[in-house]
C-alpha cells in the first residue's frame, strides 16, 4: 500500500512560558485510503501533532514525509502550495464567508492554486456540492444556511483540490447526532469510493472506534 504520510522521530518544544515537550518521538504513517482517527486526553498533544503533519507548524526535529517525498526544511513558500494542493482541512468550526456563496467559498483554494480556469473551478466545485447532496445550496449565502449544511460546505471546500489527504480537527465537535452521522458517512465515502485518506483528531469515541484505526496518544507519545 502507497503510504501518503509519514513520520520518523518527530519532537517538538513549546520553549514559552518555559520548556515544555510537546510532541516525543513521534513515528507514524498514513496509508492510501485509510480512515485513521487520533485520540487522547486534551492536552496530550493532538491538535499539536496534527498542525506538524499539516506543515502549518515547522518547529520541530524529524522528518515529515507527503506522498513519499520529504517536507521538513521547505521554503513557507512551497510548504504553503504543497498544502493547497494535497491537504485538505476541516476543522471544528468551518471558517466560511459569510457574506459570500456557498460556491464562492467552495471554489476559493482552486484559484488560489490557479491551475484551472474559472469555468473549470466552478464546474468542480458544483460537482463536490451535488457529491454531498448540497448542489441546490450552491447560491445561498453562507450565512443563511444550516449549522449542518455549513460543515459539508466545509468539506467540500476541503476536496476542491482533489487532495490526498483529508486531515480534520475535531470535525464533528460543534455538530449534533444527527449532523455529526453524516459527517462521518460522507469521510467513509470518501475513503471507500474515492480512495481518500483521512486523518481526523476526535474527542468522539463512536465516531473513533468505527475508523479504520485509532491513534492513541498521551503526554505527547503515541501508546502501542
């Protein structure tokens, strides 16, 4: 299997207020189309981990491997295009315009990467909606439309760019039953239909245990 992210020894230091050892040690991979969810104790070191993996956050020792090449040490410049072009992200809250379109969000990391016309940005960007039955969405402003309805926008806006990997930060954590089951039926999708990999820190250990694989971490170590 072709591993899509990968780590060897990865250490980080927070030096203020004083030094503390964020991440240890931290070796891992990815593999193409696996679901994998990260869970721990808040302040275990999570969403640390995951700003690394994400090359938003450069300050550490180790290696950080992305479709087998390696990133550590890239210019901010080129970290900032591999990330627009292979890593999408979902967070806890979805980070839309409110006073745009729900297809001028979606189309937004397209023309930023600039590769395809507009014509060809907004085609997509139809097609991930209707993917996530929202296409009847597409003119409303985001700020009219539901909490629920907001976080598959999200994730549209998270696929715009055909990424390799999907990487979430407590996706479902502002979402009802209801709307968090849906998040986690569209991931699953993703993964089994378009061969997606994703990488989701959670505090919800239902949505966890049906993952293909749980990261355990605590005190900055991954258990097992």
């Amino acid at each position: 299997m072709k591993q899509v992210l990968a780590t060897k020894h990865i250490d980080k230091y927070f030096h203020k207020p004083k030094e503390f050892h964020v991440l240890k040690d931290i070796s891992m991979t990815v593999e193409q189309g696996e679901f994998v969810s990260v869970m721990g104790k808040s302040g275990s070191g999570k969403s640390t981990l995951l700003y690394v993996l994400s090359t938003m956050d450069t300050d550490y020792t180790g290696e950080l491997f992305l479709n087998d090449a390696l990133v550590t040490g890239r210019s901010q410049q080129e970290l900032a295009r591999i990330r627009n072009q292979h890593i999408g992200f979902v967070f806890q809250f979805h980070y839309l315009l409110s006073e745009f379109s729900v297809l001028e969000n979606v189309m937004l990391p397209a023309k930023k990467l600039a590769k395809k016309s507009h014509e060809a940005i907004e085609r997509d960007a139809l097609e991930k909606l209707e993917m996530l039955h929202i296409g009847h969405l597409a003119q409303q402003r985001a700020s009219r439309i539901s909490g629920g309805e907001k976080q598959r926008v999200a994730i549209a806006r998270a696929l715009i760019n055909n990424p390799t990997i999907l990487m979430g930060d407590e996706p479902t954590g502002n979402l009802d039953s209801h709307n968090s089951e849906n998040v986690f039926d569209i991931f699953k999708r993703l993964k089994e239909e378009e061969g997606l990999s994703l990488l989701v820190v959670t505090h919800d250990h239902d949505f966890a245990k049906r993952t293909d694989r749980i990261i355990e971490m605590e005190d900055g170590r991954i258990l097992g």
